[in-house]
C-alpha cells in the first residue's frame, strides 16, 4: 500500500474521533448514542490498523481500549434501552 493512501486512511480515523468528540461537545448529539460510539469505534478500530502499520505499539495499545470501550458502551446503552422499552410497556393486569 502506498505511503500516502496509508496516511489518508489514518487520518480518516482521527477524523472520526474527533468528529465524534466535537459532536458531543457541541451538544448535537449525546455520548450515550449509537452515533458517538459507533464512530468512536470505527475510528478507533482505523487508527489501530494505522498505528500498527506504523509499528506504534503504544498508539495501538491506546486505540484497541478506545474501541472496547466503545463496544462495551455500545452493549450497555444498548441493554439500558431495551429495558427501558419493556419498563415503558403497558400491562394488562
């Protein structure tokens, strides 16, 4: 792969995090969102490859965490909402 479509691709990742960050800083969308999460975790999941490809070992050490937490987010809020749904529900009592 080229140098430089190595380095385009990375930078799509950083990007993506920081897309994300600016998002929930300006209040346009909330930290507890699929969004947010979603595009913290494929940012983090490209600046991975990238840091690999780099052979930054503590960049990849960094970016592998941000993307398990993003899942784990992403599993939470996930289950929050759907017992949210459920606790929302009328009963036939």
């Amino acid at each position: 792969m080229p140098t430089w479509l190595l380095h385009v691709i990375g930078n799509i990742g950083v990007l993506m995090i920081l897309g994300a960050y600016f998002l929930v800083s300006s209040g346009r969308i909330k930290a507890v969102s699929g969004w947010y999460q979603g595009l913290n975790l494929l940012g983090a999941l490209i600046m991975t490859v990238y840091s690999v490809a780099l052979l930054a070992w503590a960049s990849v050490a960094l970016n592998s965490i941000w993307a398990v937490i993003a899942v784990a987010s992403l599993i939470i809020n996930s289950r929050k909402a759907r017992a949210a749904a459920v606790a929302a529900q009328p009963t036939n009592v």
